[in-house]
C-alpha cells in the first residue's frame, strides 16, 4: 500500500493548509492581481504553481513555531518507536542466544533405572 500512514499525514496537513483562511485569502489575492496583468506571458498553470508556492511560503513563514512544534512531537513519537524496536531487538538476540548454552558435564545419578541420552 503506497503512502500509509504517512500518505495520510501529508494529504492531512495539505487540506488544512488549502483550507486556511489565510492561505484561502492570499490565493485570492494572488488571482486578482494576475487578473490585472496580461496573461499571454505564461501558461495559466505555471502563474497558479507560482501563486501556491508564494501563497505556501507566506503561510509557513506565518505559522513557523507551530510547524516546528508540529515537526518536535512527531520526531519525538518516532524516536520512542526506534527505542522500542531496539528494545525489542535486545531481548530478542538475548532469547537467541541462549540456545547456544552447551552442558559439558553430565553424570547420572539413581541407580540401575538412570540413563543419559547424551
């Protein structure tokens, strides 16, 4: 499944980042004043790229400490999860190596009925 969670994440915050009103607001403003210029100079499409990276670019310039804040609690949730897996990869190589304890001594005690399969 191409994307997973992290697919969603994205799509998530480019929503809300389409939907802002301040985003919404510099777009609108962007298109009235393209409106006012000659239009044969460049494709419709590179003016509306252009005006979404401006729009872009303003609206993380605005929003820079919550999208740090953003940026340190997800790096937070993943370091826990490397810690976890790394936890989980020392208990497993401890469980794997006990198999490799060899006895090297064996003597057989009670009687007649005693026997060592060794």
């Amino acid at each position: 499944m191409p994307g997973g969670r992290g697919g969603r994440l994205r799509s998530r915050c480019v929503v809300l980042i389409l939907g802002s009103s301040d985003f919404q607001a510099c777009v609108g403003q962007n298109e009235t004043n393209q409106s006012g210029k000659a239009s044969d100079e460049s494709l419709p499409i590179f003016s509306v790229a252009i005006t979404y990276r401006d729009c872009f670019g303003r609206f993380a310039n605005e929003n820079n400490g919550a999208i740090t804040a953003l940026a340190t609690v997800l790096l937070t949730f993943v370091t826990a999860g490397l810690v976890w897996v790394g936890y989980r990869q020392i208990i497993t190589t401890r469980a794997q190596l006990r198999a490799y304890i060899a006895i090297e001594n064996v003597e057989a005690s009670g009687g007649k009925d005693a026997y060592c399969y060794c």
